[in-house]
C-alpha cells in the first residue's frame, strides 16, 4: 500500500501542520512516511502546500505528481490541483473559498464548508482540522483515533488545551464528508 497526499491552500491556513499530523498519525502507526513541505516567501497569505505519502514498505521516491488524495483549502489551489489529481481520487475541497463546481467527473469531489465548521467550534484556525477529518472518510488506513492520538503526542505543550477542540473539528470534518454522497 502507498498513498499520495497532497494539501495546498494559503499561508496561515494551517496547511504544513495538517499535513504533519497525517504524517505523525502514520508514523506512529508503524508505515513508512514522507511530508514535504513547500511555500512561498510570505509568512502568510502567499501559497503553501505539502506532500504526505504514506506506504507499508519503503518509499521509493517523495515527489507526487499525480496524487490520489487532496485537500485545496482556497480557490488557487483548487484550481491547480483538481487537474493534477489521479482519476478516481478524492478531492476534498474548502466550500468555505470556494465558488464554484468540479469540472471534472472523474474524481470525487467532497466539498466541506471547512470555515464555518470551524467557526462553529469557536476557532477560525481550526479549518485545517476540519479538512483532515474530511480527509479522513478517504483514507481508511489512518482512523480518527490515529489522529487524535498524533495531535495528543506531537502537538506543543504551549497547544495542549487546544486538544479538545481539534477532537472535535477532526470529528465534525469526517462526519461532513461522510455525509456528503460521493
């Protein structure tokens, strides 16, 4: 098993910490992980993204080209890597910056109004959350206990009354997607 994860939105959105937390949850579930991170110079507001790729046996290389599995957080983002995805992958995209349709229909495209979710819980900050739980119902080789349990482990101690909240941006994010027909 290996699968290729890419997550991009804008500086600020929480992109490379999503990214690492899939990253730590796999980690610390035994299979072999890659995070790359890349973003522009801007601390925040300019583009980042990064790769995630999980596999059962070494990985070969770290680059995505073509992944199976997505987040785009903003419009941009969408844009760009709804081309890219592999045919029958999983989008999950931010309805929250988002305003219009997929154009193609061979992908599943989860749209989860990540903002407002995250809003709701009483963070703005939380959207990236939200997006992992989401892409959570695409992934079932990491559960949302596997998450929680990174989030317990690798979050800083400084964030640690945070936990509760994430929990449940992570809980109502997979419970949006899976509430989605795709």
């Amino acid at each position: 098993m290996q699968k290729e994860i890419l997550i991009a939105g804008f500086g600020g959105q929480g992109v490379l910490f999503g990214g690492q937390v899939v990253a730590y949850a796999a980690m610390d579930t035994g299979k072999e992980v890659t995070w790359i991170p890349s973003y522009g110079p801007e601390m925040r507001g300019g583009t980042a993204n990064c790769t995630v790729v999980i596999a059962d046996d070494e990985i070969g290389s770290p680059m995505v080209k073509n992944p199976p599995l997505a987040i785009a957080l903003n419009l941009p983002s969408f844009d760009k890597y709804e081309e890219l995805l592999a045919p029958g992958g999983t989008l999950i995209v931010n309805k929250s910056m988002v305003d219009r349709e997929a154009k193609r229909e061979d992908i599943h495209v989860i749209f989860v109004p990540c903002n407002e979710i995250a809003e709701e819980i009483g963070d703005k900050r939380l959207l990236n959350m939200v997006a992992v739980g989401a892409l959570l119902s695409a992934l079932p080789e990491l559960s949302l206990k596997d998450i929680e349990k990174a989030l317990e482990a690798h979050l800083p101690a400084r964030h640690k009354h945070l936990l509760p909240k994430n929990y449940e941006a992570l809980k109502r994010g997979l419970e949006a997607a899976q509430g989605v027909a795709v």
